[in-house]
C-alpha cells in the first residue's frame, strides 16, 4: 500500500483544490469570463426582438405617413405613438445589447425588465388596436406572439435571477 494521500486538482491547470470544487479560482475566472453556454440564445434572441421593433417601427412610421389626412385623426395620431414607443424600445434594446456585450452586472435586471415591457407593450398594442381600429379583429395570428413572449419570459426570467452562470458572468 502506498502512504501518499489522495489530492484534489484542478481539471485544467493541475493546482490542488479543495475537493467540492472542480476549478481553481484563476481557472474558474478564465471560464467565466467569457459569455457561453445558454447564453448565446438569449443575445440571439435580443438581436431578433431589434429587427421586430426596428421593422414595427419602420411600418407604423409609413402606415402613418402614408395615411396622413385620409384616416380619422386619432388613428393617425395612433400610429405614431405606436412608432415613438417603437422607437424607445429599439433604442433600450441596444442598451440591452450594450450591457450584455460589456457583461455588466445591470445586464439581467434589466434583461428582465425587456421581457416584462415587451409582452406588456404587445397585449396594450393589441387591445388598443382593435379599439381604436375597429375594422381589425383580433385573431390567432395577432396572440400567437404574445403567447410566446410570455412562455419565453418563463423560461429565461427565472434563469437570469438565479442561474450560476449568470451570476458569474454579469454580477460576480
């Protein structure tokens, strides 16, 4: 038998490590520090909500433009709320995407605070457009994306508040 006692190392570098952990300290900053694992989905995710509210922004600016004087005033008047509003979540949406590329520590309240606006934003847009545009009905085609956002803020919402690796990635 043999007297040399059994010692715990880091997987990478070989420096003896307490026995719960799997890194040392140096080695598990390496791999934190750099965005990975389920994280690229929601940054591919915040580069898609961009395009809709710069494409929304872009259709209501011409629907508005293009109607101007030959719809009731207070749908015009609509249509270009819809796109200023359009316009303030185009522009969190890049200072979103600046935090996340920054890896800041403000980046997951206010990832969930997107999530939460923008489904808000969607169903107040849909009850207001079948209000004051009386002509449009509210079918599948116009919920369906509420229902998504909403199960897609399920799902990353409670990641981003208790997930390790964001932890480490943005607050620690």
């Amino acid at each position: 038998m043999n007297d040399t006692s059994f010692k715990w190392t880091c997987i990478t570098c070989d420096k003896e490590i307490p026995q719960h952990l799997e890194y040392c300290a140096e080695c598990e900053e390496k791999r934190y520090r750099k965005i990975g694992g389920l994280l690229y989905l929601p940054l591919i995710n915040i580069l898609f909500i961009a395009y809709s509210y710069f494409n929304s922004l872009a259709v209501t600016l011409s629907a508005g433009m293009g109607t101007l004087g030959r719809l009731p005033i207070s749908q015009t008047i609509y249509l270009f709320i819809a796109a200023g509003v359009n316009l303030i979540f185009l522009l969190f949406v890049i200072y979103i995407v600046s935090l996340f590329l920054r890896k800041k520590k403000e980046l997951p309240l206010a990832y969930c605070a997107l999530l939460v606006s923008s489904v808000t934003l969607m169903l107040i847009d849909r009850v207001a457009t079948s209000y004051i545009f009386p002509q449009l009905t509210l079918d599948f085609a116009q919920v369906m994306p509420v229902i998504t956002y909403v199960i897609y803020a399920c799902i990353w919402i409670p990641y981003f508040r208790t997930s390790v690796r964001v932890k480490k990635t943005f607050i620690w």
